[in-house]
C-alpha cells in the first residue's frame, strides 16, 4: 500500500475546550472554529454553577464569531445540590463536569474525590436528567496522610474512585477525561458500555520529556494529567487507530494561558493550549512515526462518530481535509506558546 498523502475526515468535535472569557474567549472561539461541535469547560475563576451563569455564558460564547455549535457544563462543587443542577439544566446545560479539590487549574471549588459519595445525590439527578457526567480522575494526595502523592500515580489512584460511581449508577453515562496512562486506558477499555473515555493530542503525541528543555523545566508543557511515557503514548495511539475504539473519543483540552504567566510565575498554571489545526496533525503524525494504519473509519469514529453517538448530537454533513505538507508550528499566537511550538509537523489541515 502506498503512502497516503490525502485524509478527508468528518468534521471533528472537539467535546474539551476552555473557552475562557474575554480576550483569550475570542482567541481560543477563532482556533475552535473547524469543530462542527464543542464542549465548554465550566471551570473558570469563578466556576459556572448556577441557571444564571449557564445562561450568560451563552451568551458570552454566541456574542463572538462562533461557527461551531456548543454544549454548557456545569461545575460539581460543594454547594450544588440535585434542584439546583435541574435549574441548570433547564437554562441549558448539558453535562456535569468533575474536577477534584486540588486537581488542577480552578479545582479549588471542586469536591474531594474521596466525598464524592457525599454527593452522589447529585449524580443521581443527573441521571434522571439524562444528564452526562464526566470528570478529570486523579487524586492528588493521600486521604489517610494529607501527602500530595506524585504526579505520575495520581491518574491511576483514582479509579478505586472512578469504579465506585460505575458500580453506583450502571445507568449514568460517565466520561473519563484526558487519559494519560495504561492503568487508565485498560480499565476504561474493559468498562460497561456506558463508561466513554478521552484522549488528547498532547498526551499522545508528547511525554515527560517534552516538560525539559535542554534541561530546564518548560512550563508550556506543563498539564493535568502530567505528560507520561512513551509507552503510554503507543498504548494511546493503538487504542485510536482500533477499528473497535467506539468508547473513546477526542477531547482537545485546549487550555490557554498567557505566555506571560506561564514564564514568570514560580507556580505557573497547568494547561497545554492545543487547538485542533495543531492536535489533529499531530496524532496522525505520532501513528505514522510509530507504523500504526492510518484508518479513516476509526479517525472518524474517534473525532466524530463516537461523540455523536455518546453526547446525542446530529451527524456531521461535512469534512476536514488534511495534506501531507511540512510546516513549522509558530512560536506563539497573540502572547500565547502553543502545543508543538517551533517544530515540525508532516501534515496540514487545508480545508476545514
């Protein structure tokens, strides 16, 4: 067979994205613009937890140039309550959205993964709801000490946690963010039918190395869960590429910061800003490098169909176009360091 140098796929959705707010809203609208449909992440300065928020957060996301359709989260805190998730559902959001106390940026309003089951009332309006809940699994520290526990084990830890709600309601459909590790991926993989999983680009196609360089920590690498091995990303990729990969699905993580911050603070924030023109390349490049088949039917199912099928969205009408053209990532867009800066890609998205 010989080498592909044409992909035509159906218009992903890109179902984790931090829109923000403000200047950085307007950025991130504009990269986010090739996904036929996105997944706000709720999880602001000021977390998105009451029917008011939901509703001016539609309007703050409709009132920029937006040519994609969107889905509104809601931030499980200590003071949401099962009434108060049913008026936020009424003023027009869609799922529930899990950051554990401690987790990640703006995970301080989040409820500690080991109360969880206090809040399981939540969870259960949620499932009368129809609602999706999904969640950033890890655990930070250790209940029993207080000891922050490593960032590599911190995915791993938490499906004791994560097992517990699949156990609790068969009948919710419950998401898995961001996985980063082999622990993670088998145990979605070997999940009821209603349990769906996420993978990002950068967890596939960057490791621990890529947090060095030439030896010093780079901040633009920084993210939650923390970049593993390349062994996780192969196991990442080889899940992807499988003609069976129905429960998993895209999810960006687009997460910006300005480089301005993420350069000067001692503690900078975690996130990787990832839009799709960059992500999308780049996982079809990371499965040429390591000779997985570049199978159309299964990038589909990964970057639209399974989505469709998972958050009950219409069909996509329409396609993306990428080339196998050479180009170099710039080194910053509007004082913002984006994923795979300076470097190479193989592929281009020419029509979107």
């Amino acid at each position: 067979m010989g080498l592909i140098n044409l992909l035509r796929l159906r218009r992903p959705k890109g179902m984790h994205i931090h829109l923000r707010q403000d200047d950085l809203l307007k950025l991130v609208v504009m990269f986010s613009n090739i996904y036929g449909w996105v997944l706000d992440i709720g999880n602001l300065l000021i977390p998105i937890k009451s029917p008011e928020q939901v509703r001016r957060r539609r309007e703050e996301i409709e009132a920029n140039n937006i040519s994609f359709k969107f889905l509104l989260s809601v931030m499980l805190t200590e003071d949401m309550m099962p009434d108060l998730l049913e008026e936020c559902h009424e003023a027009g959001a869609d799922v529930l959205k899990y950051q554990p106390f401690g987790t990640t940026t703006n995970s301080q309003f989040g409820v500690r993964l080991e109360k969880l089951r206090e809040k399981y009332d939540v969870l259960e309006r949620a499932l009368e709801l129809r609602m999706i809940f999904t969640g950033h699994w890890e655990l930070p520290y250790n209940p029993l000490t207080g000891k922050d526990i490593p960032l590599p084990l911190r995915e791993e830890l938490s499906i004791p946690y994560l097992s517990d709600v699949i156990d609790y309601f068969p009948g919710l459909t419950i998401g898995v963010e961001h996985i980063s590790g082999r622990p993670m991926l088998q145990f979605v993989q070997q999940a009821p039918l209603n349990v769906f999983g996420g993978i990002t680009a950068h967890h596939m196609g960057c490791t621990r190395a890529d947090m060095r360089d030439q030896g010093s920590f780079n901040p633009h690498y920084s993210c939650r869960p923390v970049l593993k091995d390349f062994e996780d990303c192969l196991a990442l990729m080889t899940a992807v590429s499988a003609e069976d990969n129905d429960n998993l699905i895209f999810t960006p993580d687009c997460a910006p910061h300005l480089k301005e911050r993420k350069e000067t603070m001692s503690d900078p924030p975690v996130g990787i800003f990832a839009p799709g023109h960059i992500g999308i390349p780049l996982i079809i490049q990371g499965l040429e490098n390591v000779g997985l088949p570049i199978r159309e039917t299964a990038l589909n199912n990964f970057f639209s169909y399974n989505a469709e099928r998972i958050y009950s969205l219409p069909p996509a009408d329409d396609e993306i176009v990428l080339v196998r053209e050479p180009c170099i990532v710039p080194a910053e867009y509007n004082g913002i360091v984006p994923l795979w800066a300076g470097r190479q890609l193989n592929w281009q998205m020419k029509e979107y």
